[in-house]
C-alpha cells in the first residue's frame, strides 16, 4: 500500500509562499488567481489492508506530518 | 556541587546559539551542561532546561517540527510537567510549539525575508518566573534573526491567551507579522517559556543590550529554586 499525503496551509491562513509564487508568475506574464503552496509526502506502507494504512497515516499526521493549526491534509491510498 | 544551578542546554544537529546561551547563563551564575538530543535523560540536578535557536534539523518538514519528536524532548516533556522551568530561544520556541508544550505555531515572516536586527519589545505580563526581574510595560532591546517567526494561533486561542496573561511579550513595532506583534508566550502553567528574540545575545552592553540578562538571571534564579525543592 502506499499513501500519499497532500498538506496545505488551511484556507484563510495567510500563505506568504504563495503569493511570492503568484507574484512571479505574473512577471512571467501568466495571469493567475490565487496561489497556495503545500506539500506532498509519499509513503510506502508495504502489505498492509486499507482500514489499517489509513489509521496509521491519520497518525502520522497528527503526531508529525501535519500542524492541524495552520495545515490540512488529504490522504490518498493506493494498492502497491 | 559547584552551588551554581545546573541548567541543561540541549543540543540538536543544527543548533547554533547554544554556546551563546551557555556562555551567558554561566556568565549570570548557572553550571550550564549540554545534552544532546539522542539523550534520554537530563541530568539529575537539572535546574532549568535551554532549547536554543539554530536551524535544528535542517528546518526539514516545518522548523521545530523534527526536533520535537527527538528522544531528548521526552526528558524535557517530563520535567516541563514536573513544573520545571523551561525556556525556548528563536528555534527554541519553534520546537516548543511544535512539542505543543506552547501555544500556536510560528510561521513565515510576512515579508519573506530573514530579518536579522534589535527590536524593542515590550513586557506585557511580569507575573511568570521569566519576567520576574522586569515590569509590565518595561522595553527590552533584543535581537532577532529568524525567517520564521511570525506567530500564529487561531482566534478563540488567542482571545483566551491574552485574557491569561500567557503573552508575555510583544515587539513594539511591526517585525515579522506574529499574531498581535507577539514575540513571546508562556504556558498555561507558566513555567514554559518561547520567545523569538535572543536574550542571549544581549547580556552585555558591549553587545547593544544587556536587557536578555534580565531574562536569563530570572531563569538562573527559577533553577536554583526548582533544585532546592526537587531536594
């Protein structure tokens, strides 16, 4: 199984990356909205059921992965 | 027994303000000792524990966030919650918060830039073992250099913290775009302290300021008292 876990800054949570991203773009003469920049974390769970990848991967990001203060998360599962 | 308190500093790969902050809490009456982070224990008669700034870990993930799960952060956890004093310098603060042994997060500075300068800040709240050799409403000049160090928590928190006095300090003009221009917070129990600003590098008037020895000598003083009652 692996999982891969999207993290964003939360919406309405100021993200100064993003706008300096957005800023550039613009230079490069693209017109864009918004933009949010996040993270993307690949993890390789080995031969593991789903209901039991995605318990472990919900904990992985409370405990490390995530600051539920400032990011969401979004867990994809997919067989290996 | 040197009669000097001993305060742990802990020493994370990355950390670089840990000399400093060695170098001025012996300067200001303390035995300090370095712990590494793979230690799984402080030493016996640790009076106060120093996480200092640096870059801990490479800031990989989120600044703070590794360093927080680190076997030294269990000792610190326990002796935090023992009622052990317990002060967080710039990255310091940053593991603090991540550990969640402190409210909120520090983010990104507004600007984007690193910013590297003295700020004045002021003293919000001088009932903390911290603070107690300042007065509310006094300025203290202390440097920062972070990139990261724009505090942040949501409404409801904040509300509650201000109205618990667990702000301590705040830069009297705008640095990094914290939360209520907040530089540093204490916990609900006070004895956990994280500030933004360095004390450390600013103990003597030589250096700009001698304002961070009122910090620090109020930690030395909490130290030596946590080692007297823990006798």
């Amino acid at each position: 199984m692996r999982a891969t876990v999207l993290v964003r800054p939360k919406d309405g949570i100021l993200d100064p990356q993003g706008e300096a991203v957005q800023g550039s773009l613009e230079k490069l003469g693209f017109a864009v909205g918004s933009i949010r920049v996040g993270r993307v974390i690949d993890i390789d769970l080995g031969a593991v059921g789903q209901a039991f990848a995605r318990e472990q991967v919900e904990r992985m990001c409370s405990e490390l992965l995530a600051n539920p203060l400032i990011e969401s998360v979004e867990i994809r599962l997919v067989e290996a | 027994m040197t009669g000097r308190p001993l305060v742990a500093v802990v020493v994370f790969p990355g950390s670089n303000d840990d000399r400093d902050a060695a170098w001025a809490l012996g300067a200001l009456g303390a035995d300090p000792v370095f712990v590494w982070h793979e230690e799984e224990e402080l030493p016996e008669a640790t009076g106060a524990v120093v996480l200092p700034g640096g870059f801990s870990y490479g800031d990989y993930l989120r600044c703070g966030a590794i360093a927080s799960v680190a076997p030294a952060m269990d000792a610190v956890r326990r002796f935090a919650g023992s009622g052990g004093p317990v002060l967080g310098i710039c990255n310091g603060f940053q593991i603090l918060c991540e550990a969640r042994l402190l409210p909120g997060v520090l983010r990104p500075n507004r600007q984007l830039e690193f910013v590297c300068r003295d700020t004045t800040v002021r003293v919000e709240q001088d009932d903390t073992v911290f603070m107690r050799r300042c007065e509310t409403g006094q300025e203290l000049v202390l440097p920062v250099k972070h990139g990261e160090g724009a505090w942040h928590t949501d409404e409801g928190q904040f509300a509650h913290l201000s109205e618990r006095g667990q702000i301590v300090l705040r830069y009297a003009a705008e640095v990094n775009g914290s939360l209520g221009n907040v530089a540093g917070v204490v916990n609900e129990s006070g004895n956990v302290m994280g500030l933004m600003p360095h004390p450390e590098h600013a103990v003597d008037p030589l250096l700009g300021s001698a304002d961070g020895g009122l910090l620090l000598a109020a930690l030395v003083d909490a130290a030596a008292e946590h080692v007297l009652a823990a006798a």
